[in-house]
C-alpha cells in the first residue's frame, strides 16, 4: 500500500508520513477503504473509533489521494466505501464525525455533507458567525480527546501546532480549494504545522438519512 501511494504521489513525502502515522495500517479498531489501479493503491481512507466525554466519535485519521486522481470522483468513491464500512459495523452513520486538516479541499468535502437540508451541524463555521458555546464544548472535548487541547482555539478551531510529527513540507504547495474564502482562512489562520479540528454532529435521525442518502449508502 506505502509503495504505491509512493510511486502515485511523488511530490509527497509519503514514508516519512507513514513513518509517524504507522498505527494507520496496524491498529486495532481501524477501518480503511482503498483505491486501486493496475494492482498499485492509488488511494486511501481510514477512520477510527475514539472516545470523548459523551461517548464514541468517529475519527477520520487520513485521506490521500494520488496526485493525478486529484479533483476526480476517486475521493467520493473513497469516502462511500468507507462509511459504509462504518455504517456495517455500527448499525447506523455515527453520531459524530471528526477530523484534524490542513487541506482546504477535504474541509469543503466535509462540510458538504452538513447541508442545510440534512439538518447536520458542521464546525468551524468561517463565515464570521459564532458557533455557540455548546458547539466550541463539544469542539474543545474533541481536541482533549485528541490529544490537541493546548493547542487548541475553540474561536477559529485552529489547533497550533496539529500535525505532530508530519513534515510540514509534506505538500508541495497550499492543498487549495474552488471555494476562494476557504482558501483564504486557511492561509491566513493555519501554517503548515497548524491543522483545523472540524466536526459534523450528525445526532439527529434526519441528518442521519439524509447522510446515508447522499452517500448512497
């Protein structure tokens, strides 16, 4: 699997990140999706079960993508496979969903996913409305559960200093997005160090539906 994203994402330091991010292949509790082409992973998703204060969430631990299937329907196919995954072993789309990112074309698929007719909530909001006290809790919990709390601005939703061990040179340049604004809090907000902490809470039964529907799933 390390090969092929090697030899597919030549731009990205992909064994120095696999060097700090190895708990991704072996550990227990973890659910990964993969994309192959010509036998070589072109691809791949995973995600792990965590806990927090009020329960269990849904940690999405990584997401690549090799660099000539970016902008493609690969990542969708990566994201359906894995929720279904997910959605196999636990009954139902999870609660909570959860991730740590610096890459501003995976925040604006994530945030896609809490469309107002869903009625799913997603944070951060970077429209300049306050998300609510109750929201920056559940955000500060998670950061705690990660292991990012000092870091951690439950404001912007930046966490200084979030991505450890990764070389923040590990993108060959800022990973943007189509969405402008986007793009722009992100490189005003984040370095390369920086990741910002985003959560859809999918609690309700009707943002649930609306999920699996869109997943196809």
């Amino acid at each position: 699997m390390v090969e092929g994203l090697t030899r597919h994402m030549p731009q990205h330091r992909i064994a120095d990140y696999f060097a700090v991010k190895d708990a991704l292949l072996s550990g227990a509790g973890h659910r990964h999706a993969i994309a192959e082409e010509d036998g070589e992973c072109v691809g791949l998703a995973a995600a792990s079960l965590r806990d927090y204060d009020h329960g269990e969430f849904l940690y999405i631990e990584t997401l690549l993508v090799s660099e000539r299937h970016h902008g493609t329907a690969l990542t969708q196919q990566l994201i359906t496979e894995l929720f279904g995954g997910v959605v196999k072993d636990l009954g139902d789309f999870p609660d909570l969903v959860a991730m740590k990112t610096y890459n501003a074309r995976t925040y604006v698929l994530m945030r896609a996913f809490a469309a107002p007719e869903s009625r799913a909530l997603f944070y951060p909001r970077i429209d300049g409305t306050p998300s609510g006290s109750a929201v920056e809790a559940t955000a500060r919990s998670l950061a705690e559960a990660l292991g990012s709390g000092k870091g951690f601005d439950s404001g912007s939703g930046v966490v200084a200093g979030g991505g450890g061990e990764v070389p923040a040179d590990f993108w060959p340049e800022f990973p943007a997005s189509r969405d402008h604004r986007v793009n722009a809090y992100f490189q005003r907000e984040l370095t390369a160090h920086d990741r910002l902490l985003c959560f859809i809470d999918s609690s309700r039964p009707e943002a649930k539906e609306a999920i699996r529907a869109r997943l196809g799933i």
